[in-house]
C-alpha cells in the first residue's frame, strides 16, 4: 500500500519556524526523535524534542537536556553525530542534528548476524577514536550503547549519537549517588554512583565489543538487583574462555576495556583504537576507508 506524500500518516509541525516535524524515529525515557526537514537548507536532519517533566531529587531530564547540549556542540568528529542547533531552555527543550546513516548496532550483537571479527575490531576502533576526540574536549558520553551507535555498512561509516546523558567533565556533578546511562553498559563505579571519566566509556566499549564478538554480556543477572551484585563481586567473563579461537591479543585488548579498576582499564582510547586496527588487519581486514 502507499501513502499520498501530500498527506502524511503523521501530524505536521513547524518547530522554530525552521524545522518541519515527520515521522517518529524512536522514543527514549526523556525524549522522542523525529525525521525532519530544514526548510531553510532543504536538508533531512534529526530533531530530539525532550519530555517536559518537574524536575526532582530523582528526575534529573532538565540538566540532562542542558548537559546534551553543552557537550554535543563542542565535538566535529566524522565518528559523532554532528548537532546543528539547540534550545535546551524553556517549556520544550529541542536538539537538532545531522540524519546520520546507517541502523543502530544492536542489530549486530546477537546470532546469527554478529559480524566477521575483523570487522568488529574496525568499528571498535572507529568508536575508541570517536570517544577519545569526546574525551579531550572535557566529554564523558556516559550512555554508549549498541542502540547509540548508527552502522552503514556499505558507506563503512559509524556515527556515535545521543549524548543524552553525556557529561561535561567542568566541575559540574548531578547529585552524588545518582546513576545515569543504561546499567548493562555501566561501569562498576558509575553503577556505585561515583564520579565518572573517559575510563567509563572505556568499560562500556568494553561491554558493546564482548557483545559484539559474543552475542552475550560481561555480566549477567537477571533483574538489576543481580547485575549490581555480579559487577560488584565478579570480574568479567573471560572472553579467551568463550572464544578460543580468537587469539589472545585480540580478547586480551577487549578484557582490559573491562577491568574493574579504572585505572588498569586503556588511557588513551585513541591509541587503544590504533592497537584495535592493527588486530583487525592481523585478522584479515581491509583497511580502513
């Protein structure tokens, strides 16, 4: 069946006087994305609009929107979804950003479509680049994800995206104790509710990569009282146990994303995503584009 273009299957509406609303791309806990287009440039972008909610001891949309925005403009990277406008103040808070290509990673991580490994140590690499450039300009993503990576395989392009819970390493803290981010991605100190640092995102490419090359979790647990327990009493699963067949570089420089303690965990993602490049071409990759 096809649609009339002159009659959407969605509501119009002109947000700014600038941006012209279609349809829903995805929906989080604190915002919705939608498809749009910018009438002053004709061009496709992507507009999150935040849910308007009475902020909280345990509600904290409002700074998460402001931080979003503060960081996201600081980072031109061609790994990292590039924002082109904002209005983080006001009763609707609203971001705009390129349409980047691609679908997100999660379609990756589980049997049968997990990737060649020559091919995941590339996106690692691209994703540990994308960080570290966040990193030296004072950002913490804090929220990597399969689901906040976009993936266009032909193109050979991955874009980081959703800063939604990024945060600015200023000085400026939410309350202590309060977590943010996806859990099964956190990091064991960003899970105890203390400060996080670009060791965090480490952990969580740590995570996305053993993913990745395993269809599973470091960490298991069913519910979040579990997963909390197991972070907190057990190292990660080896993954050299779940795939010999890998050579021990290669689960080597996954494993140390995912040490417990911070500081035994890669300092430099850049140079832990030349290391990621240098086992791809080991495994037969191409290089990269």
């Amino acid at each position: 069946m096809t649609t009339d273009s002159a009659h959407p299957p969605w509501p119009i509406r002109l947000l700014d006087g600038r941006y012209r609303l279609g349809p829903s791309l995805g929906r989080g806990a604190t915002s919705e994305v939608f498809r749009a287009t910018d009438l002053q440039t004709g061009t496709d972008v992507a507009v999150k609009l935040f849910t308007t909610v009475k902020q909280t001891k345990s509600n904290v949309a409002g700074p998460v929107q402001g931080r979003e925005t503060l960081a996201a403009t600081r980072l031109r990277h061609p790994g990292i979804a590039a924002v082109l406008d904002a209005d983080p103040s006001g009763g609707e808070a609203w971001l705009v950003s390129e349409l980047a290509p691609g679908v997100p990673l999660t379609r990756y991580v589980k049997a049968p479509r997990l990737l060649p490994e020559p091919l995941v140590f590339r996106l690692a690499a691209r994703m540990a680049e994308a960080l570290a450039h966040a990193h030296a300009h004072g950002v913490v993503h804090r929220d990597l994800k399969p689901s906040n990576v976009l993936v266009d395989l032909p193109s050979a392009t991955l874009k980081l995206i959703d800063f939604g819970v990024a945060h600015v390493v200023d000085g400026t803290q939410t309350a202590t104790g309060m977590t943010l981010g996806t859990p099964a991605y956190m990091a064991p100190e960003q899970l105890a509710g203390l400060p996080v640092s670009p060791a965090s995102d480490a952990y969580a490419l740590g995570v996305v990569l053993f993913e990745m090359l395993t269809a599973r979790r470091p960490h298991g647990g069913a519910n979040l009282g579990e997963l909390l327990r197991e972070v907190a009493d057990a190292p990660a699963a080896d993954l050299a146990s779940l795939r010999p067949d890998l050579p021990r570089p290669a689960a080597s420089a996954v494993q140390q994303l995912l040490a417990r303690d911070p500081q035994l965990r890669p300092a430099d993602l850049a140079a832990w995503g030349l290391q990621a490049e240098q086992l791809a071409a080991s495994l037969g990759a191409a290089p990269a584009k």
